[in-house]
C-alpha cells in the first residue's frame, strides 16, 4: 500500500533520500522497485501495533543500508543532510 500511494504521488518511485529512480536508470526492469524503509525502528516497538503508511518511506537500496549502517539509525533528514554536505 505504501508503495501505491508513493507510485501515485511519484510515477518514478523516487528514493526519499536522494531521489534515485531504479526505472529511470535501469528501464523496465527497474519499474515499480524501490525498498520500504520503517522509519519507526520495529525493533524499538515493545508491542504489536499495525504499520501505517506514514511510517515507511521509500528508499533506494544504498540509502537504505546507510540508513541501517550504525545505531541509533539515521532518520531520512539526517542522511539527506550528510549527502547534501558532499
């Protein structure tokens, strides 16, 4: 569902991060890829609660290993700001 409305809203499915598109790089293998990233930590969730869409966002698979690369993670602000800083 997250990646739905994502594909609704950017037809390109456009990391989150860095703005990578899998379909505009790669064609149409590439189409309608892109990886789900909790931006709630489910680790950190002591009870069973459903995922709601606000809670993912969509990311390339390098910004989302970077995202996971050392604790506490990265959010999605922080990482955009080190790429911007290069």
């Amino acid at each position: 569902m997250a990646k739905q409305k994502g594909k609704d809203r950017d037809p390109l499915l456009c990391c989150s991060v860095c703005g990578f598109s899998f379909s505009k790089v790669y064609g149409v293998i590439g189409e309608d890829f892109i990886e789900a990233h909790h931006t709630k930590p489910l680790s950190e969730i002591t009870e069973e609660v459903e995922t709601k869409v606000e809670d993912i966002a969509l990311v390339c698979s390098n910004c989302h290993r970077m995202l996971h690369r050392k604790r506490p993670w990265l959010s999605i602000s922080d990482l955009q700001a080190i790429l911007k800083s290069k």
